[in-house]
C-alpha cells in the first residue's frame, strides 16, 4: 500500500479515537464540549513530557487519560455545579487548559520526542494504532449495553425521565464529560508519539474534526445499515480524513485546513437539518416524488 | 402517608410581581387514598405537585413521607419513592430506546445503574405481563422505538413505567389532557384499573369535572392557594356534576370580584 493511503488510515484511526470520545458529548448528552480542544493537546503534552522523563510510553498514555478525565470533570463541575451555561464552561475550560499545557510541557510551545522510545518503535505502527482503535471500540459498544450507558443515552434523550428514576443526572454528566476527554486525551497522546512532537496547537479544531467525522459518519454510512456508533466514527474519519487529504493533493494551503473542515461541517449538518437552502431542494424533490405516487394511484384507479 | 405542615409558597420574592400562593397550607393524605385535585388555572395544582414532588421548593414549612421528612430532599432523590407522570406524553418515556428498554430502566428504578447489561432477555415474559393490562396490544411491540408510538400509546406505557417499580406515592399531573376524548377515557379507565390493583396512593390533577367526581375516593378543590372543598367517602360518590360545577363556578366568580 503506498504511504500516501496508509497514512490517511492511520491517522484516521487515531483521530476516530477522539471521535468516540466527541461522540459522547455532541451525539448524546447533546452538550457543545469544545474542552475537546484543549483536553486533546493535553493528552499530547502529558504523554510527551512523561517520556521525555523516562516513562514508559504507554504508562503515559494512561496518565493523558486520566488528565483528560480531570479537564472534563471541570467542565462538568462547571457546567453542573456552578450553573454555567454548556458551551462556555467548556470554551473556559478551553482557554485555561492552553496554558496548562504549556506549563506541562515546560514552558515551551513545542516538545519533540524524536531522540526517544515511543509505543511506535521498534513495532508495526498501523497494527499499534489499530488495537487502540479495536479496544476503544469493544469498549464502547460494551459500555453502551451496560445500564450506566443507557442512563447516559436516556439523558440526552429525556433528561426528565432519568430523574424520575432517582438519579441524580448532574454527576452522570460530569461522569460523561470525563469519559469523553480521557479518549480525546488518548487520542492526542497517541498523535503526539505518532507524530514525533507534541505542539501546543495541535488541538484545535479537534472538536469540529470530530464533529465532522460523526456527521458524515451517521449520515453516510448509517444508511449503509452499520448501526454501531464507533464503527460510525471510524468511518466517518476516514472520509473527512480522506477528503482533506485529497483537497490537499489537489493544491489547497495547508494553512486553508480548518476553513475546509468549517465548510465541511457547515454543508454537513445544513444537510443533517433538511435546512437552509437545500430545504428548497428537499422539499421540491418530496413533492415531485408525492405528485407522481399521486398519479400512479390515480391512473391505476381510473 | 403524606403529610404537607404549614407550607408557604411565594413566587418572585421581592419583586413587583411577588404572589403568595400557599400561606400555611396543610394536607393530609392517607395511604392508599386516591384524590382528584381540581381547581381553575393558577389555583395552585400544578404548584402543589411540584412542592411535592422536590421540582419547588417550599419557603417554609415540612413535607413528610412516610413519617421520613423529605423538606429538604432534592428532586432526584425523592423521585426514588414517588413517580409522577405529565401532561405532555413525552415526558415520561425514553423516545429513542425501544418498549423493552425504556421497561428495563423503568424496572431498575431504586437499584444500582452500574456496569451491568441492562437488557435481560429473562424479563420478557414479565414485560408482556405489564402490557397486557394495557390492551393495547404494545406486549406485540417491545423492540419499537418509542417515538413511534401514538401519544396514548405512550401515555400509558409512562403509567406501567411509573408504576412498574410500586411507588409509595403517585403523582399524576392533568396526564390525559393531551390526549382526544377517547383515548382520554382509555388512559384513565387503565389508570383506574392499575392504581386500585397495586394500592397505591394517588393524587391526580384533572380538568375534567366527571373523572373528578368518577374517580378516586376522595376530592379536593383548590383555590388560590387554599382548599376550597375536601370531600370522601359517600358524599363523593353521590356528588353530581351540576353541583360541582355550580360550586367551581361560584369559588371563581367570588375571587373575580373580591
């Protein structure tokens, strides 16, 4: 396989990781967590400066979880406990953590990992990045059988219903908010040794990749009949990875990247909608659809 | 059973707007007691029911469940004991899961949601015993997504969800004023049948005068705050709807010229 395709299936893999993750927050509490952000650069840095010290580098992934799991746990408090609104609990939390990164990474903007170990070394890098991706999936659809994952799914649903059951939905928000960071967090800590460095930039936009990825995933291939929602993801990545890659043989600006994943997610989710200006379009195609059934039934009645 | 002790509720404290509602309100409800609450808009029911039920809170006074003081509860943790179900059909169901999953969570109410599966293929034949008693034929339906049930349909899964787990107290608040005439009369007609199977102790807010005076063994009318009328045994039973309706009309014809 040339490097050109395998590094768009590994990279999406990677990237699907975080996906899962994002899924959780946009897809079910319905909760806009753009902590995603900071939480996958978070993961990046933790993981770098853990093996710059000598630490095992898949020790420190675990420890990007955890950190990941402790910016979402923010959030959460933020938005549960201190009432403030969704979106901006997560933006502050956001912009805080661009700060904790750079003090996690010692002060400097860029931390390369080139003159050391990391779980890629010495080992097949897709077959790595591959059991991660399976594992975070096994996980997902195992977590979404158990009854912790219905209450989670039944509040993004009818957050009433679940406090008629007795429970208090605020900490399984948060809860939700943690899980959903500790894989960003994963995510980027894997990017980070994939790609050699670990930057404080390299989060953003994260929230609207995934975002990206999830829309196309459940617009597309849903309807392929595939219902489970990681396998979605990874799919989804796939082809907003594919499609950027592309976009970028064909001549675009690297620096034009996040403009395209804007537009992408604009065109996306007006579509998701049936909205905007292809409301006419939908509209008109159903009506010309129910003007011809019309007919048939007509004739075949004459 | 339920015991509400001088309650005072007043809305937008301080302000303009401040309206005193409940000022020493007390009610005491016997166990298995099932009271149809009525009384014209802003009379004070919907508020009583949220007083009741932790989604208000009161500014003075205490609420008593079964003896255990529940004033200062939080609304999740007094829903453990008391279920209510809404007006508004959605409210009560899980619309993207499925019969058998909004079942299992309704049937888990009380326990640990832990890390165990939810779904036990084992309480399938005990799910279709519930919904038999609906006679609506959902026993036939149980992998259906919620959202594709008709509103009765869905109003009276919410009544076996509600009621699936026995709660100490049930709260039901106007839940068949969204649905036409007949399945109106359906909903209740099942309501009635559940709610004197289990024993359980109701209080019910309707607008219809004739489930009013139909159903329940007790009736209370309220207005602005304060009861207005509290009636039980035989003297409910032989109350007419002429006679009821002339004294609703009188209470709010008298507060309109006070």
């Amino acid at each position: 396989m040339n490097s050109f395709v395998m590094g768009i299936i590994q990279q999406s893999l990677i990237f699907s990781i975080a996906g899962m993750g994002i899924y959780i927050t946009y897809k079910i509490l319905k909760f806009a967590d753009l902590s995603a952000d900071g939480s996958f650069t978070l993961g990046a840095s933790v993981s770098a400066i853990l093996i710059t010290k000598g630490i095992n580098p898949f020790i420190s992934l675990a420890f990007s979880m955890l950190a990941g799991a402790v910016a979402g746990t923010i959030t959460g408090l933020l938005n549960v406990k201190l009432k403030i609104q969704d979106i901006l609990s997560s933006i502050l939390v956001m912009v805080g953590l661009y700060s904790i990164n750079l003090r996690v990474m010692g002060g400097m903007a860029n931390l390369p990992l080139f003159n050391h170990n990391t779980i890629f070394t010495t080992r097949n890098r897709l077959l790595i990045i591959f059991i991660f991706a399976a594992f975070s999936t096994l996980f997902f659809t195992w977590f979404f059988k158990t009854k912790l994952g219905y209450l989670l799914k039944g509040i993004g649903d009818n957050e009433n219903m679940i406090i008629s059951l007795g429970i208090n939905t605020g900490s399984i928000k948060i809860f939700a908010l943690a899980l959903s960071n500790a894989f960003i967090a994963l995510s980027g800590g894997i990017l980070g040794q994939y790609q050699g460095f670990s930057d404080v930039n390299m989060g953003t936009g994260t929230m609207i990749m995934g975002l990206a990825s999830i829309i196309i995933g459940f617009n597309l291939i849903k309807k392929i009949g595939f219902s489970n929602s990681s396998i979605l993801c990874i799919f989804g990545t796939l082809i907003y990875r594919t499609s950027i890659a592309l976009s970028l043989r064909a001549g675009l600006n690297p620096s034009d990247l996040k403009l395209i994943s804007s537009v992408i997610v604009v065109i996306f989710l007006t579509l998701d909608n049936g909205r905007g200006i292809f409301k006419k379009y939908v509209s008109k195609k159903a009506k010309r659809e129910h003007s011809s059934k019309l007919r048939e039934v007509g004739s075949r009645n004459a | 059973m339920l015991k509400l002790k001088n309650i005072s509720k007043t809305f937008n404290k301080g302000s303009i707007n401040e309206q005193e509602l409940f000022n020493n309100f007390s009610l005491d409800i016997e166990k298995g007691d099932f009271i149809s609450l009525i009384g014209s808009n802003g009379a004070g029911k919907s508020t009583l029911l949220n007083l009741i039920s932790g989604k208000l809170k009161s500014d003075e006074g205490r609420i008593l469940l079964d003896g255990v003081d529940i004033t200062e509860k939080d609304e999740f943790e007094r829903c453990r004991n008391i279920s209510r179900i809404f007006q508004d059909p959605a409210m009560g169901t899980n619309p993207s899961m499925t019969i058998y999953e909004n079942l299992a969570m309704a049937k888990n109410k009380g326990q640990k949601f832990g890390l165990r599966f939810l779904i036990d293929k084992k309480d399938e034949v005990f799910f279709k015993d519930s919904l038999k008693v609906l006679g609506l034929n959902l026993e036939d339906k149980l992998h259906t997504p919620v959202s594709q049930l008709s509103g009765g349909q869905r109003q009276s899964l919410a009544l076996i969800m509600a009621t699936i787990v026995n709660p100490d107290l049930l709260l039901l608040d106007e839940h068949t004023a969204a649905l036409d005439p007949k399945t109106s009369e359906i909903v209740m007609e099942i309501t009635d049948r559940v709610v004197r199977e289990k024993g359980l102790t109701t209080i019910m807010v309707t607008h219809n005068i004739e489930y009013a005076i139909k159903y329940g063994n007790r009736l209370i009318m309220l207005h602005l705050g304060k009861k207005v009328l509290d009636i039980s045994g035989d003297i409910k039973k032989n109350l007419n709807k002429e006679e009821l309706l002339s004294l609703f009309k009188s209470v709010s014809d008298k507060s309109l010229f006070a």
